[in-house]
C-alpha cells in the first residue's frame, strides 16, 4: 500500500527537485515574459469551458430528465458520446471544417462570391473563444453525467409540493434541483476543468497558450528541463485550487430520500414550439461534439481511400497503442484490487492515506506527469545498467524510458484513481454482514478477497477496465512526451500529422480511437439509465451516479 503510494508521489517529488535546482535567472525571465500570458489564457480558458459546458450539460441533463419532447428517446443515447472524441481530434477537424481555408467558408465565399477574408467577417476558430466553444463540445458530458444522475434521483415529492406553491417550471429548477445537484455539480465541472488542463493538442493547434502548452515548449523546443518544471509547479497550483473548489463545492451536502417513499422524477410533456426548442438544445451540443467530428473522419477517410493505409507499418502502431494500453490496464486492476481490498480489511489510517494518494493521480496533467517522471525512470534505467554490466560486463539499454515502460507507468498512475473509485463504489454497496460471516467460519484475509470481494467487485471490475483502457488509447501528453524514439501510438500518430498541417491524413487513425472509444461510454449509458429504474421498481433511493468515481 505506501509503495503504491509512493509512486504516485514520486514525480511531484521529482518535478520539485528539477525546479529547486534550476538556474536561479529562469525565474525572473518566465516571470516576466510566460508566466503573465500563460496564466491569463489558462484562466480564460478553464473559465469559460465552465461557464459554456457547464451551460451545456446541466440544460441538457434537466431537459431530458424532466421533459418530453421530440427526439428525447434518442438524445438521452446520443448526449454522452462525446466522451469518445479526444480533445486533439476535435480541435483539428474544426480548423479543417471552419478556418479560412475550411469547407465553411469556402462554401461561403463560393455562395457569396466574396474574394478575400477582406470581404467579409468569420468568426477566428484559432482564438481563445474558439479553443472555449471546441473544449467545451467534447467535455460537457462530464457535467451531464453527473447532473443527470442527480436528477433522476431527486424525490419528485418536492418538485410537486413546490409545483402546488405556484412555482414554475423555470424556478423549479433553480430553486430546488439545481441547488440539491449541487454536489455532483463541483465533480463534474472540476472533471472537465482537469482535463482541460491535460490538454496540449488542442490548445496549441487553436494557437492558446496556456501553461500545458508552455511547459511543452520549454522541455522541448528551447531545452530548459528546470524552466519547464518550474512552469509545471505553477500549474500544480492550479490543480491543487480545482480540487479544493471541488471540494468546497461538496461542503457539508448530504441529501437523503425516504426508501419507502421515493419516486423519481415523472417527465413532464413539451408541447409545440417549446418541445422543439428542447430538441435544439439537445441537438446543438451532440452535434458539435460527435456528429460533425466522426462525419469528417469518416468522409475524409472515405473521400482519400484512407483504408490503404491499413498495412503493416499502420497495424504496428495500432498493435503499439493497444498493447500499452492492455499491459497498463491489467496493471491498474491488479494494483487497485490490492489497494482497495487492504483498505477494506484493514481499515486504519495508513490503508486510507495510501487509497487517498493512490487517487490524486488523475488530478496530474499527463505534461506534468511526463515532467516528474522523467529523471527517476532516467535514474533506474541507469542503476540497473550498472549493476547488469558488473555483473556480466555487458551493457543493457534503457529498459524503462527505451521500451515504452515509461508511458506505461505514466498511464498507471494517471488512471489508478479510476479504478479504486469504481471498486470502492462497488464494495461500498455491498453489506459487511457477508465479510463478518466468512470471517466467523475461519476464512483468512486472502480467502475473502478471492472468494466473496472479487466476485462482487466483477461488474465494477468491468466498467473500470473498459474507462482506463479507452482513456490510455486518447492520452496524448504523457505518450508524446515518454514515448522512445521511432515509437508511435493511434494519438500521436494523429498529432504528428496535424503538426505537419496534413491532419486529413490522419482521419482513419482518428476515427479509429473514436470508434474504440464508443464501447465503455455506451456501456457507461445504459448502466446510468438502468439504475434508476431498478432502484425504482425496488423502492429503493439509491444513487443513480456512475460508479467511477474520479478525484
């Protein structure tokens, strides 16, 4: 459990180390020069996907939980499935589709018979406000999950007793539902914002500059390990502030229905132009988050026979991306069984401390993830050269950073916090009656874990199993920043075309990480929709929330 533990805190531990011993001259010089900007177009960005997607998820979440309308059997399926489409791949297909050399405006000058940008006004999609609206289209079903969770489990019994005091629809919502989502609320936005921050692909190609992106260029382009990891410190702090405005959001809410008593929310019809403009609002966010991306994939890959590119050297990579993603997600399981298992047996301080570190690892950007890991893989690579070669005499390569176990590592610790939130979840609903049971028949500790904690913790096992391996496939920060030279997995490969302004080149690879990526969040779906209604037909109030619980 605290070597587990350990390993999390092993990069931030690092990436400190770097700064501290950087020259004292890079302060002054990114203080002055990166720092202002970098931390204005973070802020800016982090804000305004808050603002736009949490409009987003919570408007759609209320709308098909509460109403009726046209096309609401099919958008509760469709909403969702933005969590398939990586960040990157979205950003890119939106400067094919509307930058001044795209289908939009070429379309619109062609209409038109405008010559020149000088002919006319565009809306700029490499701005601030166009990494907000593109970030926002991919990351909103965070919040919607959330926010339809709660309310399917609000007691209907309150709506209609503020329903017979005159209130309306409108108020309704922002009196008692939006206050009483509140908690799932912090999650979800705090979820979003985190994985905004992860982000390098998609700020960098729309020309934002944010702290990811600076931390990148620093490392990469102008060679400055310490500069870099002092800019990765800045942006710890702004972990450490998501998390504690996640926290602060939770504060002291706990809300409780009556078991016998419970009904869920009964949806209430839309009729005419009000079911419409529903369906518009549910419509707009699918559209622009799944519809138009795979629909440029898939016509790109269509339109430049793309499916030649299925030859040897392409399955490599495919091969590459799925072996690292398998290898770090039977590491994940195996690690959060263990952890997870121990904290329920043990139950003492320690066994708590390391499940909650174990779980800030999801809270690391990838970039600063990648950053603190370096030098310690560095380290043992060479320690265990040393050792082999007086031993045998013979020298060893890089075992860690020179076979990918680098990216594995970095994906292991990123993605263990799913994995011990889902099976925590899960045990959590299981009664200790059964434990307190196999242990007066004489079972031993290891006994219960294999006979009764695993087979409970199946499902759970399951649904994480299929999250951790898509999240490792659409992980790019840490991958492009740890893998070895002449290595490339399905995001890279995406990103290195793009870099090189030739991104429809990359559509089959693109489409294929969207398309492995619909399994778990349709999975993700029908187990969200299901649970309410089991919980109803029991009497039960149970919580209809995912059972991943990411920090």
């Amino acid at each position: 459990m605290a070597a587990i533990a350990l390993v999390v805190l092993l990069p931030l531990a690092a990436l400190i180390e770097i700064a501290a011993e950087g020259d004292a001259e890079i302060w002054p010089h990114l203080i002055a020069n990166v720092l202002p900007a970098s931390t204005f177009d973070t802020l800016a960005l982090l804000a305004g996907i808050g603002l736009v997607a949490g409009s987003m998820g919570i408007t759609a979440a209320w709308l098909v939980t509460a109403h009726r309308f046209p096309g609401r059997s099919i958008l509760v399926w469709l909403l969702p499935l933005p969590l398939a489409v990586p960040t990157y791949i979205t950003a890119y297909i939106y400067v094919e589709v509307f930058d001044s050399a795209g289908l939009v405006q070429m379309a619109l000058r062609g209409i038109m018979g405008w010559k020149s940008r000088g002919d006319y006004w565009f809306p700029e999609i490499r701005s601030l406000p166009g990494c907000i609206l593109v970030m926002s289209a991919v990351l909103y079903p965070y919040i919607y999950i959330a926010a339809r969770a709660m309310f399917l489990t609000q007691s209907a019994s309150m709506l209609e007793v503020a329903r017979t005091l005159g209130a309306s629809r409108i108020k309704l919502f922002r009196i008692i539902a939006l206050p009483l989502a509140r908690p799932a609320l912090a999650v979800g936005v705090s979820l979003a914002l985190l994985e905004a921050l992860n982000d390098i692909g998609a700020s960098e190609y729309l020309g934002v500059r944010t702290l990811t992106v600076s931390v990148y260029n620093t490392w990469l382009n102008r060679g400055s390990l310490p500069g870099a990891a002092q800019i990765a410190c800045v942006m710890l702090a702004f972990v450490i502030g998501l998390i504690l405005i996640e926290r602060y959001g939770r504060r002291d809410r706990r809300y409780a229905a009556s078991p016998k008593r419970h009904r869920t929310v009964h949806p209430v019809p839309l009729f005419g132009i009000r079911g419409w403009i529903a369906t518009v609002l549910c419509t707009v966010p699918v559209l622009l988050g799944f519809i138009i991306p795979t629909a440029f994939l898939l016509r790109e890959t269509l339109r430049g026979g793309l499916f030649n590119q299925l030859d040897a050297e392409f399955l490599a990579h495919f091969m590459t991306t799925i072996g690292l993603s398998v290898v770090a997600t039977s590491t994940v399981l195996i690690l959060a069984v263990v952890l997870v298992s121990a904290a329920r047996l043990s139950k003492n301080s320690l066994t708590k401390g390391s499940l909650f570190i174990a779980g800030l690892g999801y809270a690391l950007p990838g970039t600063v993830l990648a950053l603190g890991l370096m030098v310690p893989l560095v380290g043992i690579d060479n320690l265990i050269g040393t050792l082999w070669r007086s031993l045998t005499g013979e020298r060893i390569g890089l075992l860690l950073m020179g076979a990918a176990g680098g990216i594995v590592i970095a994906y292991v610790i990123r993605f263990l916090s799913i994995a011990t939130g889902s099976l925590s979840a899960g045990l959590d609903r299981v009664s200790p009656s059964l434990e307190d049971a196999a242990r007066t028949l004489g079972a031993s500790r290891r006994e219960m874990v294999w006979a009764i904690q695993i087979p409970l913790m199946r499902p759970a096992l399951a649904s994480a199993a299929l999250l951790i391996f898509v999240d490792c496939i659409k992980e790019l920060p840490a991958t492009l920043l740890l893998r070895p030279l002449n290595t490339e997995t399905l995001s890279t490969l995406v990103y290195t075309y793009a870099s090189r302004g030739r991104f429809e080149d990359g559509s089959l690879a693109a489409l294929v990480i969207v398309l492995v990526g619909l399994l778990p969040v349709i999975q993700l779906v029908r187990t969200a929709e299901a649970r309410p209604r089991v919980a109803e037909s029991a009497g039960s109030s149970a919580s209809a929330l995912p059972a991943v619980d990411k920090p």
